[in-house]
C-alpha cells in the first residue's frame, strides 16, 4: 500500500452515483475514511478513480461520472478520519483522481500493447481531435486534466492527438490508422 505524500489525489467534483454504480468497486471503512487511505487502497489494486460516499465508502475504478456531475454543496457529508474533507453524501461520491507519483508533472505515461484498428479493452471517452507539435505535447495536455488517463497520438496527422478519459458517456473507441495508445 502507498500511504502519505507518495499518494498524489487530485479532486475532480461531487458525482451523482445511482445505487452505488458509478465507481465499480467498493471497499467500506467505517471510522477511518480519509482521502489518504482511500487513494491507497485504490492504487494498490490498479485503479485511477476514486469515490468517497456516505462519508464510509470508497470506490475505486477506471471511470467514473455516467450519472452526472452535482453541486459541490451536495457533497456534504464529512469524512469520519478527517473532519476537514467531505466523504460525498448518501447517493453521492466525491470524486479524486490519484496517483503514485510525488507530483502530477512526474506521471509517466507507457506504451500501449494495443495498436492501431484495435479497440481500447473498455469504453472510454474521447477529446475532440487536436493538433499539437509532438507526443510530449499530447501527453502534457493530457497532464493538465485530473481526469484523462490516456491519450492517443496519430504521428503525420494533422490532428494527431486525442485524449482518453472515463467521465461522460464513454463508448467504443478503436485507435485510429497509424496511431499509438499510450496510457498512465
């Protein structure tokens, strides 16, 4: 498990999360929920989302926000291992993007086994297409959202990059001729 400053939480927003299927899976603590603890049993199982709710859930998952975004007054209700921080309400998941990584500039994104005319292996949400002048870019764009973890870069295209999320409504996405999935 990764505790303390090793664990990097970015919060994204208070999420709707209709009969507890917004976030895919749940780990209950009760008397001890923080945004902390959280972040490290997500991490520990491989996860890039997660949810605290009800002010004893954690969620933790690869998407999140298929039922809308809410209010931040609608997160109200305190986490019972910080009282400073809201654990979401019943119904509703305060939302965090988290990492292992000291810092958000310092995630490393990797190659992908999925190659071009393949579909990613779960439905994702996609950016509208942009130009940018190199990968690095793409991936720097990709960076300075909380909530994409991925991207796809189409090198000699014009539009040549588009980034990966789980927020909306994701669908099928294939990778386009030519391009390379890279993911964090």
């Amino acid at each position: 498990m990764y505790l303390g400053e090793a664990v990097k939480r970015h919060y994204i927003g208070c999420f709707n999360d209709i009969n507890g299927t917004d976030i895919e899976t749940l780990i209950r603590m009760h008397g001890t929920l923080t945004p902390t603890v959280c972040a490290a049993h997500c991490i520990d199982r491989g996860y890039i989302f997660m949810g605290l709710g009800h002010g004893r859930n954690c969620r933790c998952g690869m998407a999140y926000g298929k039922h809308g975004q809410l209010n931040e007054t609608d997160c109200n209700q305190a986490c019972p291992g910080d009282g400073s921080v809201m654990c979401g309400a019943f119904g509703v998941n305060s939302v965090y993007r988290i990492n292992e990584y000291d810092a958000f500039s310092e995630l490393l994104f990797h190659d992908s086994l999925v190659s071009a005319g393949n579909e990613l292996t779960r439905d994702v949400t996609t950016s509208p297409v942009v130009g940018v002048a190199s990968v690095l870019l793409c991936a720097g764009h990709c960076l300075e959202l909380p909530y994409c973890f991925g991207f796809v870069w189409i090198p000699g295209s014009v539009n040549n990059c588009v980034l990966i999320s789980g927020m909306g409504n994701p669908v099928v996405y294939t990778i386009p001729t030519g391009g390379k999935y890279y993911h964090a």
